[in-house]
C-alpha cells in the first residue's frame, strides 16, 4: 500500500499528524476589519457624514491591525482581508476629515455670500426710502402750497383748540381716526371695594389716593387689520399740575385686556384702573392714544 503524502507544515505552525486535514483557522477579525472599512469608505466621501465614516475607520482599523498581527503569529488567517480592511479604514478617516473639512468651508462660504446679499440689499432699501421719503416731502409741500386742505370735523376741533388739555373734549365724546372709534364711560372715582373684593391680592391704594375704574368701549369701525385693545388703545390720567398717571396693575373685573382681536364691525368693553390722588381728581383730564405712536387727544374727566 502507498503512503499519503503530507506536505512539510510552515514553520511556526504545529505539523498535523499523518492523514489529519488541518483545521482551517479563523478570519473574524479580518472580516469585520474589511466590511468595517468599505462601509467607511463608501460614506467618507458626503461632508459632515464623513464624520461617522472616521469613527468606523478607527474601529475598523483597531480590527484589520489585531488581525494582522494574529495572521502573522499563525493564530488566525485572513492576512489580505486584514490589510485590505485596515486601508480602506485609514483611507476613509483621511478622505472623512477632508470632505467635512470641504463642507465647513463651503458652508461659510454661503454664508459670507448671503451676508453680503443682505448687506447689499439693506444698503438698496435705505436709498429707495431716502428717494420716497424726498418725493413724498415734495408732494406734501406742492399740495400745501397748492390748495387748501379740506379738514375733517374732528381736525377742525383740534385746528380749534378742542381735544388738547387745555380745552379737553366732553365727558362721553367718541373719538377716532376714521378706522378705530374708542369711547371712555363714567368713570367710577371710588372703587377700592370693588378691586379688594375681586382678587384678595390686590394692593391697597396709597394714603390719600383711590382706585378709580374707568369703563372704555372699543369698536374696529372699517380697519382691515384686527384691533386688540389693551394693545392698540392707550389711556391715562393727566392732572392740572401736569402729572400723569398710567393705568394700575391690580386685578379687576371685565378687564379691557380680556378682549381678544376685534376684527371689522367688532366692539368690546372693558375696564382700567388707576390709583390717583384724591387731591387732583376734580381738575383731570383723560389723555387717549390711537397705539403707540399717535398723538394724544384729551377727554375731561368730569
């Protein structure tokens, strides 16, 4: 009978013994070096992504040099997998950190770009308005030269003298600018029951002042924007002496701030309260205010 042949076994590696196959040695360190990387590889390249792709490079590197130095002590196989697994890994953390270095610039880069636009574009908008602006005085100062202007009866009163504090509206007059129509109620000159019953926190009026609740009705006449009254109307109390005072923040029943948007044909009616010296009650006058940046009208207090 012949005997099989067994090849001489590499040197470093235990010789099986006659007739045993030897076992095949295990590639897992190398596998998962090897997929690690591709994957790495192939998301490397899209900015910001490119960020994971360089934390799987280094794991992916971690396992193709751990297999290597497996495959070279004979204690594992799998050494081209392992070398190739490990490159694709460093490849892909260089090519990861470029390609977001890429992004970041090319984002600034926009940026800058729109900042510039916005720039530009404000610089354009403040030369259109200074052109407006210089026509518009033009045509006022043309029209006015032109022709008399045709006034209003409430322009007529205030051309009169009538509305200002020194010759106040009367008690009750409804005031409006054409688009809003705001009416001021008899004001209630003694209401400090009225604001300590209704919230047990309210603050009592200073030493020689009252709390004074003043009712005022709101209606959107023909604005096509919607009217919210506690932030469109403005009213406050002016004494003859010339102090003013503004409206109180004590809890109140039927608050003028708890009505919501009037639109076109809406109306509501609320309360405010001050807190006025008893002193200058007799001689006041209420000032209202079309929103913010109107001029005030004066109403008499009594």
């Amino acid at each position: 009978m012949t005997e099989q042949y067994t090849p001489p076994a590499p040197q470093g590696a235990p010789v099986p013994p006659p007739g045993q196959v030897q076992p095949e040695q295990k590639k897992g360190f190398a596998i998962t070096a090897l997929v690690i990387g591709i994957v790495a590889i192939l998301g490397s390249w899209i900015p910001f992504l490119g960020l994971g792709s360089v934390f799987l490079g280094l794991i992916g590197l971690v396992f193709g040099v751990i297999a290597i130095v497996q495959a070279v002590k004979g204690t594992a196989g799998g050494k081209v997998m392992a070398i190739v697994g490990a490159s694709l890994s460093a490849l892909a953390m260089i090519i990861g950190v470029a390609a977001t270095a890429a992004g970041v610039s090319a984002v600034d880069a926009a940026i800058e770009d729109l900042d510039e636009q916005l720039d530009e574009e404000f610089a354009s908008s403040l030369d259109d308005s200074a052109s407006e602006t210089v026509t518009e005085t033009e045509d006022v100062v043309d029209d006015a030269a032109a022709e008399e202007v045709t006034e209003t009866e409430e322009t007529e009163s205030a051309a009169d003298g009538e509305g200002t504090r020194s010759n106040p509206f009367p008690a009750g007059t409804v005031l409006t600018n054409d688009e809003v129509e705001i009416t001021l109620g008899e004001a209630n000159w003694a209401a400090d029951d009225i604001v300590a019953s209704e919230n047990q926190f309210n603050d009592a009026a200073a030493d020689g002042s009252t709390f004074v609740l003043l009712p005022v009705t709101v209606t959107n006449v023909a604005s096509a924007e919607p009217v919210t009254p506690w932030l469109d109307v403005e009213v406050f109390f002016v004494s003859a002496d010339g102090r003013s005072f503004e409206e109180a923040y004590e809890v109140i029943p039927d608050e003028l701030s708890d009505i919501s948007d009037l639109y076109e044909g809406g109306t509501g009616t609320g309360n405010i309260v001050f807190e006025i010296p008893t002193d200058v009650q007799e001689d006041g006058v209420w000032g209202v205010e079309f929103g913010w940046f109107s001029d005030a009208t004066f109403v008499a207090a009594k």
